[in-house]
C-alpha cells in the first residue's frame, strides 16, 4: 500500500517583461464568435501565464494565473477565472535584478507558491 499523498510546495518566480493589464481576444470568426455575439459576451480574456508545473515523485499540474487588476477578470469569455488563480504581479527597477534574469528593466516580478502532490511511489 502507498504512503497517503502529501503536498509539495515549489516556490517559484516568474519574471515577465510585461505585466500590464492587457487581456487578449479569442477567435471569433467560428462558431463560438457567433455563441459570444448572440449572448451579448465579450471575446476579451483577461491577461494570464500558463504553467506546467513537474517534479520528480509528484504528481504535475497544469494551470494559468491571471494579472490582478485586469479589467476583464469578472467577464473572461472562458470562465477560467477563480480567486485563486488571481496573482499580484511587482513592478521591479532594479537594472541588476533585471540582468540576473536576462531580462530588461523595468519588468514585472510574481512570486508564487505551487503545491504538488506526491505519487504513491515516491521516497
Ligand atoms: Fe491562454
């Protein structure tokens, strides 16, 4: 029999040249424009990363984080928004902060803690 599962957290941080409050649309020109205009739905996604999160002896997960403050948290066409998912991106000036992560400055800086589970045949 396995150990029961315990969660794993994985720190991680994600710089990011642009952290702006920009959303982007989905396509429109199908079936589920037509969907969206006949509801009366907007197209607009609210801005967000996607991650594929892996460790050895962990289960992974998949996910996406949207930018706190973006206008279009509350309509998202898809409706993956949870309050969960919602993430504080930093503005970040510091030229050699920047330069550690090959990335220029200003950039905007998320800090965020995933949780994953162990498999059962993990040490
Ligand atoms: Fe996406």
């Amino acid at each position: 029999m396995s150990p029961p599962a315990s969660p794993t957290t994985t720190p991680a941080a994600v710089p990011t040249p642009r952290a702006t409050a920009h959303g982007n649309p989905i396509p429109t020109d199908g079936p589920i424009g037509e969907l969206l205009a006949a509801m009366g739905r907007s197209e607009m996604r609210p801005a967000h990363i996607h991650f594929i999160v892996a460790a050895p002896g962990h289960e992974s997960v998949t996910t996406h984080l949207f930018v706190e403050g973006d206008p279009y948290l509350e309509s998202d066409a898809v409706f993956g928004v949870k309050d969960t998912l919602i993430a504080p991106f930093t503005r970040c000036d510091d030229p050699s902060q920047a330069a550690e992560f090959q990335i220029g400055s200003p950039f905007y800086l998320l800090e965020w803690d995933f949780v994953l589970a162990r498999t059962g045949d993990a040490c």
